[in-house]
C-alpha cells in the first residue's frame, strides 16, 4: 500500500494505514510487542531505562503515546522484554517493524534486541536512523532479528537515542511476522546554502532585542514561568529572572524578527550571553523553533552547564538552520535542568559577524607557519655562473595529508600498484586502516589471533613503507560496549582489565616502530563500558600510560567526535574528558578530532577556529583531525559534488591555516553505496569536483616548486633564494641545460646552504 498525493495528503494516508495495520496485526499476524499504542494508559510491559517514561496525550493519531524525558544518556529509552515463546512461534525471523516517533528535536535513533541463553548475550542493531524533531513521523521497515532470538532465555527491545538529553513520544510500534507493506512518504527539504558567506553585507547590530535588560523586560516572556528583570545583574542595572520553574523546557523566550533573519549575510552567529543560578545547572539548552508553511521544526543551537552562583560568561558561534530562510515565526528560547531552578540571564548577543575576509587571514597564517625561507650559494669554482638556473621541485609535505584506507586493497599491490593504490600514494602521505587494526578484527575470539587478517595489516604497512608513507594505529581500545569484541562484551572487573591489557601489550609491542600513533581509546564522550565494566575509575589513565610504557615513542591519543562543531555540548563535554585524564596522570600525547560534517551541516570556519583556538590555548598539545567526512550519508542534494569541493577547500584551508593542527586525515577517500556524499572519486577513481579542488590544494597551491634565477652572481658563485613549505624538496642545478647538481633536502626550518664544487662532485652543508 503506498500513499500518494500532497504532503498532507500522504500524511494523513499514512496516519490512518498505519493506525489500520495496528489495530488488524493481532488478528492476521504474529505480533510480538504488547501495548504498542498505550491506548490501555498503562506502560506495562513497557519500562523507560536510565529515564523517565510517561503516558499521556498526544498520541499519534490517538489519545495517548509513550513520553521518555530526563534522559542522560544514549542508551536511556523505552524498552520491553518480549515473550520468548512468541517468538519462538514465530514462522520467520523477516518481520515488518513499525512505529512513530515525535521527538522535541533532531534525533538519531537506534532499535536494537538483546538476546541471552546459556552461552551468553548477544546485541544486534535492527534499526537505525534520523528522525526529524517537532513532528510525526512514521517508520516501516522489513527487517531481521537475529538468529539468537529462537531459542534465547530473555529477549530485551530497547531505543537509543542521540543526543543523549533529547526527549520523545513513542506510539503505534508493531512488530509481527507476515507480508504488509508500507510506503512512509520522505520528506526532502532544500539543501543548505553552499557558501560559507552570501552576497549579502552582514547586518548591523544586535539580531535579539534588548539583551542587556536595561529597558525592562519587552520583548521577552518566562514560558512556564515567572520573568522579572533587576539586580543581581552580570554588567549594567539589569538581568532578566526566570522564576517558579516546574519543567526544564520553562524559561525566557524571544520571538525574532523574521525579517532581520532572512537579511542575514550567513547563518552563523557570534553569540554572547552570561547566566546566573544559585543552583547547579547540570544542563542548558538555547534552542529555535520555526514555522515555515505548514511545518514546525525545534533545533538545538547551544548546550552548557553552570556552576552554582557564579555568573558564566560564554562566547561562541551557533548556526541557525537554513529553515529558518522566509520562515513565518522564529522564537529563541532557553531550557535548562534541574526543572525547578530559576536561573538569571544577561548581555545576551547575537551578532552576524563579517566574515568576508577569512580566507586572505588564512592564508597569511598559512605563509607564516607552513613556509620557511632557504638560501643557497652554490660555488662552481673556475666555473662561470652565468646560465646557471636552480630547479626546485617539492616532493613531499611536512604537514600530514592523509586517508583512512581498505587495507584489504593496499594490501594486494605489492610490486603492482592498482588504481586505488595508485590515488592514494599521489595524493597523500599519511594513513589508517579502517578497521583491521581494531581490538573485535584483531582478537575475535579470547586468545586467539585473526593471523589472516593482521597478515594483511602487515602488507599494508610494508606497502606504505615502500611508498614513504606514514601508518597511525586506529584504535588500541573502543569505549562503546558494542565496538568491542562480542566476548569483551560479558566481562568484568579484574577480567576485563586483564582482557584490556592484554590487548594494549599484543598490539603496542606488535606495532612498535611501525605506527607513529595510536588512538588508545576511542570516543569516551558518553561511553563508560570500560569504567563500569572493570569497577575501576582509572581504568582509562592506566590503559594510556601502559601504551606509553610499551612504546615511548608512539604519540598517544585521545580521539573523539563532535567536537568541531561542538554540537549537542560536546565540544564542553570534550573539555572535560581531556582535563580529567590529564589530572589522573594520562600520558596524552596529542588529541584527535576526527571531523565528520553531517546531516545538513556546512564547514563552519568560525565555529570550528574558536574551538581549535580554545583547546590549544589551554592543552598546548598538537592536534590532528583524524576523520574527515562531508555529507557522508547524503543528507544534502549534491549530485556532482560541487558544495563537497567547497567544503573541502574551506575546511583544509583553515585546519593547514591553525598552529596547532599537524595533519587532516579524510575517512576515505572513496566511498560507495550509501556513503558516496564524501567520496573524492568517481567509481573509475577518477576525480570528482571535490577530489579535484582537493588536488588543486595538495599539488598546486601549496606546493614550492620553481626554477630559479640567481639573486647574485659572481666569477664562481651563484646564490638562490625561496621561501616554500615544509617538506622534503629535489635541487637540480642547471649550466646552459645541463645538469651539474642534483641533490635531496628536507626543508623544517629557515637554512642557510652552501654546495662546493670540488672537480667532480659537490660537497653541501645539508
């Protein structure tokens, strides 16, 4: 059945077949979830893990849905242990799963099943996707349960939700073996602006209305509760007060000025504010809704926390979706927990700040750090120095330009490069290997080794030794229980840390001398496995500074995502995770941000310079961008790849631009099916747009490769001078089109060089 019409035609079709299937599902197939429309205003057998779940209306296209709020966490949700003998009764384990979702705002949602017998648990993901916030949204899929299932003591069903504090209403879920079929309507929405700025001049002054409270209250309102403005304030007379909180999303609103909004020169704000509370503030929240049409969107723009009564001054950059174009209501307000909390606001700015001229900036910090100045005498002897001309031809970069790569691929062109062989040694000099480095690849089975498999590895590393190129480790140790192997999954305690430091003593001495890095433990933000598992706060210092031990000379890491564009508070939750490590003692070498641009998103270059310049400023340690992606799901309409290739540009001007950035890494640079939004290549590996503007930076723009005419001569002597960039370089020294020189150097600093001509050879200082 397939519905069709306008939007709200479809809408309406599928709000009714979808009701249609539930309520005949019992009747004509095998369902095995219970009470999936709570029409019973019960939750039983339902539970909200690590949350609070609740009942009530509105329900999808009843009176009541499942409600799970107060979630910390991305495993908190709904869930239900089904019946193992229905399940067992089952005819096939294909079934058709549906549901419908509304949550507050954004989400990525993950179904998944917990199966348990006598040989332990095992956890299959059986669905996972992006649902938009503030509205319905119904799913219907043709999935597997896993084979466990038949048979199993205990079956858990349970939701996971990103990000971790967002709430949602859960209604109509059906699960039930047979032949339905169902058609949800997607619905696309324009694709972002590909430009960083516009034509537009940026607008003048503060886009909020009196955010300093000195002229009272207007145009401000406290939604679900008491507003007043007076003292205390953070700077002049006034702060406003939202007061007899009783739900976190109460606070102080501001409708916005459709208007200004659409004259807006780019979407990303400079955004000032100060917030007081005499409690703690464990979370805040400043979050748009937007109508446009039709159509109510909620959007998350910056989350923080705040310590009891102290004022907390914040700046940074928010982008504001490009929803928000010719919107009929915008309104910006604040949500924050614990529920009741009054909490005091102040200097609240929004600024659209010129950003006209950060390329030229850019590239003036990328002549100072990147360049270094060479000068070099060559002293022919009887020899006359005229016609004499220095070629100079860049070889390689000091700064790393790398890919994650199929190591199964390079593996295969020992002594025969393939194509993708062949891309990746021209263009970069730095790589990684997907996955055949990780602990599950490495060590399936408890104490025995994937020898297949690290063979491969082997060749892989020898290929790119052969080739000049550099190998990081990726990754020692994974924090998120399911990116661990299947038998990591049930221990604990001293076996568990055995289990860790076995694997870190087999890989680090394994590696040692053949990987300059190792991600030890990847992605901590959230993922507590290895701390609650093991029983052992420190588990995750002791692991880093065991790898340190093994191999000193190994740059140690700490890897992690959503830290560049600090969406969801985790450029703060980042912060940290690194200050907590480091008290303990972790001997953290460099961090890892690992770049992934999704959804909608763009390369904000102001968003992402403030965060690389606050975490230089206060670790002082390099940082490497570790996985880079643009539009790796294609969430944006971008067929020929011409918004990649400005994203691309834009956003290796501005990391090759930061002092403390020592490489990019892409997560592959080809990628197909699903994920071929990122790729760099066509399926012939030959460049797309983005794979073209890549290539234009690597092998033009930023490349020192000249012939030179002297700068001085003299009987006997001719002297050369440049300024190029790190890395190592060819000399070819030519008289009247011969070759009378030729020599390698690696350019790290400023030099002062010197070749003698002794009858047959020349002798240099270098």
């Amino acid at each position: 059945i397939k519905c069709t019409g306008t939007n709200k035609q479809v809408i309406i079709c599928n709000m009714i077949l979808g009701k249609l299937v539930f309520f005949l599902t019992p009747y004509c197939f095998a369902q095995i979830v219970h009470n999936g429309d709570f029409e019973n205003g019960a939750k039983d057998p339902w539970i909200c893990r690590g949350c609070q779940g609740h009942i009530g209306g509105p329900g999808h296209n009843s009176g009541y849905s499942f409600y799970a709020d107060h979630r910390t966490e991305r495993w908190n949700g709904p869930a239900q242990f089904l019946n193992v003998e229905e399940v067992d009764a089952l005819d096939s384990l294909d079934v058709t799963f549906i549901f419908s979702l509304l949550p507050d705002e954004d989400v990525d949602v993950f179904w998944k099943m917990m199966c348990e017998d006598e040989n332990g648990k095992h956890t299959e993901t059986l669905y996972e996707g992006s649902i938009t916030g503030g509205k319905w949204t119904t799913v219907s899929e043709k999935i597997t349960l896993p084979e466990m299932a038949k048979g199993a003591s205990s079956i858990d069903l349970y939701m996971e939700g990103f990000p971790e504090t967002a709430s949602w209403r859960l209604d109509d879920v059906t699960m039930f073996s047979g032949n339905v079929e169902t058609t949800t309507p997607t619905l696309t929405s324009p694709g972002p602006s590909s430009t960083t700025t516009s034509s537009r001049p940026p607008y003048t002054g503060n886009v909020l209305e009196n955010g300093n409270f000195e002229t009272g209250m207007d145009p401000w309102v406290c939604n679900g509760c008491r507003g007043s403005v007076g003292a205390p304030s953070h700077s002049g007379s006034n702060s406003f007060l939202a007061d007899e909180r009783q739900a976190r999303w109460a606070g102080p609103h501001q409708v916005l000025n459709t208007n200004v909004i659409d004259s807006l020169s780019k979407l990303n704000l400079a955004f000032n504010f100060s917030i007081y509370s005499e409690d703690h503030i464990s979370e805040y929240i400043w979050k748009i809704t937007v109508t446009k049409g039709e159509e109510t969107k909620y959007f998350d723009l910056h989350h923080g926390s705040v310590s009891a009564a102290d004022w907390k001054t914040t700046f940074t950059y928010i982008t504001f979706p490009e929803f928000v174009r010719e919107a009929q209501h915008i309104e910006l307000y604040l949500e924050a927990f614990p529920e009741t909390a009054a909490i005091r606001i102040d200097d609240v700015f929004l600024y659209d700040e010129d950003a006209s001229d950060w390329v030229t900036d850019a590239n003036n910090r990328i002549d100072q750090i990147r360049k270094k100045n060479v000068n070099i005498a060559f002293v022919v002897g009887n020899e006359s120095s005229e016609g004499i001309t220095l070629e100079v031809t860049q070889k390689t970069h000091d700064f790393a330009f790398g890919s994650a790569v199929q190591s199964i691929q390079i593996s295969q062109c020992l002594g025969d490069d393939t194509p993708y062989c062949s891309f990746a040694k021209e263009n970069f000099n730095y790589m990684t290997d997907t996955y055949r480095m990780k602990w599950p690849e490495q060590e399936p089975n408890q104490g025995e080794l994937n020898l297949d498999s690290m063979e491969v590895v082997d060749k892989f590393i020898q290929w790119a030794d052969e080739n000049d190129m550099k190998v990081r480790g990726h990754s020692l140790l994974w924090a998120r229980a399911q990116n661990n192997p299947e038998w990591v999954g049930t221990l604990e305690g001293e076996t568990l840390i055995k289990a860790m430091e076995n694997r870190v003593n087999t890989a680090v001495t394994m590696y040692d001398g053949f990987v300059t890095h190792w991600d030890v433990i990847n992605e901590m933000i959230g993922n507590h496995f290895y701390v609650e598992n093991s029983g052992n706060p420190n588990i995750r210092v002791e692991m880093i500074n065991r790898a340190k031990e093994l191999s000193p000379d190994t740059l140690l890491f700490v890897n992690e995502y959503g830290v560049l564009l600090g969406k969801y508070g985790r450029f703060g939750y980042f912060q940290e995770l690194l200050r907590e490590l480091l008290a303990g003692g972790a001997k953290i070498d460099a961090i890892g941000l690992q770049g992934h641009v999704t959804e909608d998103d763009l390369v904000e270059v102001s968003t992402i310079k403030l965060h690389l310049d606050q975490i230089w400023e206060e670790f002082k340690l390099p940082i490497w961008i570790t996985e880079f992606t643009f539009n790796v799901a294609g969430d944006i309409a971008d067929p020929d790849h011409s918004i990649h290739a400005e994203q691309v540009e834009n956003f290796y001007r501005l990391a090759f631009s930061h002092e403390a950035v020592h490489g990019v890494l892409m997560w592959q640079f080809q990628q197909t099916g699903n994920h071929e939004g990122s790729s760099l290549v066509n399926s012939d590996m030959s460049p797309n747009k983005a794979g073209e503007a890549y290539q234009r930076l690597y092998h033009q723009e930023w490349r020192s490769s000249h012939v030179l005419d002297p700068t001085f001569t003299s009987e006997g002597q001719a002297d050369f001078a440049f300024r190029g960039f790190k890395g190592k370089y060819d000399f070819k020294l030519i008289k009247d089109g011969e070759t009378i020189y030729f020599g390698e150097y690696e350019l790290l600093d400023d030099a002062d060089l010197m070749c003698i001509y002794l009858g047959d050879f020349f002798q240099c200082n270098f």
